[in-house]
C-alpha cells in the first residue's frame, strides 16, 4: 500500500493554509488534472478577481469531501475549526432563525474553504455589515428542457441586454457553468429583498412578453414549456448564486465564467471554459467584471413597472416551498393539483 502524500503548507499572502491529501480525486474524468491540488491552484490563481466578487458578502460553500461523484455538503455556518483568519457575518434566514456565514475578506480565507472541498461558492447579494438590502440584481436564465444554452444566449443577447440599455442599467453576464446565463446589475443598496425580489419579477415579466413565447416566468415546471425561466426568486433572501469564477459540478469542471457581451455572438460553450482551459483564459482576458461595482443603479424603474403591472391585475408570484407564507403571495401549490370548486349539480340529480 503506498503512502498517502503528505500534508503541506501553502504561503497565501503571509498566511499559513494547510493542504491535506492533495492528490485526491475531484474531479474523477479529468485524471490528474482533476485532483485537489489543482482545485485548490485554480482558487489560488483567481483569488484577486474572486474575492472582488464575494468581498464581505455572506457566503455559503458547496462542498465534496468524496469529490464530485460523492456526497454534497452545502454549508451555510462556518465551521467552529476555522481559523482565525477566517471572518464572519451573522445573517437571519427566512425563518428568523440566525447563523454565522463565511465572510471572505482575504485570499487565505478562499483557498482555506478550497482546502476544506469547497468546489463552488455560493454568496448572498448584499454585502457586510448590512446585509438586509441587496446591492445587486440577479438575472438567473434557465433553459428548460428541450432548450439550452443557444436559447439562453439568444434571450440574453437580444432580449435582456436591449431592455437593461433603456433602464440605463449595466448588466455584466456570465455563464452559469451549465447550460444557463447568469447577468448581475450592481443596485444601490436601499431596497429590501422583498423589493428587489418585486424589481426582479417585474424584469421577469417584461422579458418574457418582449421574448415571442422564449422566456416564462412560470415558477411551476409544468406550465413552462420548452422556455427560458427567469428565477426572479434567486433574489429572495438566503437564495444564492455560484459566484463568478467558482468551479461547478460536472465532468469537465466547468468554471461560471465571465463573458464579454460581444462573445455571446460567437460560437463560445460552457463546456470550453473548464478547470484545465480556464488558466489561459483569465491570462488573456484578466477580470472582466473587476469594474462592475463602479457605477449603482437605481430601483425606481423596475419598481414601477412593477406598479403598472399590479394596477393590470399581475400580483406577487410564489416563493420557493421552504420559506414562511407571505401575504398576497398565491398559493403554492401546482396547478395540476389546485383544488378546484366543486361542481353544481344538475337540477333532479
């Protein structure tokens, strides 16, 4: 039986991280591309540009100690062991209980919760130390069955970017690291998620009536069809992204990668853009979002459309199933399985 490589300790900017096992298997398909070591270099490559990206927010890590093929841990608190480099934030779930989240506020703290099997990271949409009101906006474009990333590019392309323009927003996209689309518009931070969350629903709405029966905003599977769905609810409270930058799980270990808007013309794909190709990417292209935090957009526009929607009859749409019961929200419960009012019966019946 050969021996199991020795731990080591990496020097990340002055900071002493431990990396154990570092030949374990990640990414099983890759081969030795695919171990941990090279995870861990990857997070240690793109530091600068992730950190712009998860800087004081509350973040969650998405880990598999086993590797992909193995069993998941999405952890919200932080470890008790973590070391004292490692900060945090309180935040308040949706149902009012409280936890202590990752806060990163250096390299040393990504490549410590690489080291802890961390393959994605999973940050709030507001940032440390207010964490009640968002500083951004989250376009999450989710092909559906029977569609992918060529319609999701057309919505985003055609559809999304023309409709931020009139906004007078400036929306930076990126790919999911599967077959979606994910665009971020920095917000000034005085709204509340149930605000934002409204903002998003009212882009929701406009997106698919510009899209020609493309895009639904349907939260219920059944009534979406061969469709984008835009997840307005991804900018509920506690609902979380993958960060710009993270690995995802799959195969190839595609990376959630930033795009200049011009290469959503070209023949790009998700699965170009991996944990082995990526390092020359970021060597060409640097941080293409490292601006995106230079200019905040305002609220008011959304909001208002969110208004003319509701004076049509268009109300509030359902939170996802875990979270407290919100009033004016529509029952959640599938349309197929709605209770139905019970029939008259015929006279003489």
């Amino acid at each position: 039986m050969s021996a199991r490589p020795a731990a080591e300790e990496l020097d990340v900017d002055g900071v002493a991280v431990r990396l154990t096992s570092p030949d374990k298997p990640y990414y099983p398909a890759l081969g030795e591309a695919g171990r941990k070591r090279r995870v861990v270099e990857h997070y240690l490559l793109v530091a600068p540009a992730l950190l712009t990206a998860v800087r004081d927010r509350p973040t969650y890590l998405q880990r598999f100690p086993d590797g992909i093929e193995g069993e998941e841990v999405y952890q919200k608190r932080t470890a008790k062991f973590a070391p004292e480099f490692v900060e945090t934030v309180r935040i308040t779930f949706p149902s009012g209980r409280s936890a202590d989240a990752l806060r990163p506020t250096s390299t040393a703290a990504l490549v410590w919760a690489a080291q802890q099997a961390t393959i994605t990271f999973h940050p709030w949409h507001c940032t440390a130390p207010d964490v009640d009101h968002p500083d951004e906006l989250r376009i999450d474009l989710d092909p559906q069955p029977g569609t992918g990333f060529a319609q999701a590019r057309a919505v985003a392309r055609d559809v999304l970017r023309p409709f931020l323009d009139e906004l007078g927003y400036e929306g930076f996209v990126k790919t999911s690291g599967g077959r979606g689309l994910h665009v971020f518009v920095t917000i000034e931070p005085r709204w509340t998620f149930t605000e934002v969350r409204r903002a998003a629903i009212a882009l929701a709405r406009e997106v698919e009536r510009r899209a020609d029966g493309l895009v639904t905003s349907a939260w219920w599977k059944e009534e979406r069809g061969e469709t984008v769905f835009v997840d307005y609810n991804q900018n509920a409270r506690d609902r979380t992204i993958a960060s710009a930058y993270s690995l995802r799980r799959t195969p190839r270990a595609t990376v959630s990668a930033p795009l200049r808007w011009e290469e959503l013309d070209a023949d790009l794909e998700p699965d170009d853009l991996t944990l082995t190709t990526f390092p020359a990417r970021f060597a060409e292209v640097g941080d293409l979002w490292a601006r995106r935090r230079d200019r905040a957009a305002s609220l008011e526009p959304l909001l208002a459309l969110a208004d003319r929607d509701a004076g049509e009859g268009l109300g509030d749409l359902p939170y996802p199933p875990s979270y407290p019961k919100v009033p004016g929200e529509p029952p959640r419960v599938q349309p197929s399985r709605a209770r139905r009012p019970p029939q008259a019966r015929p006279p003489g019946a």
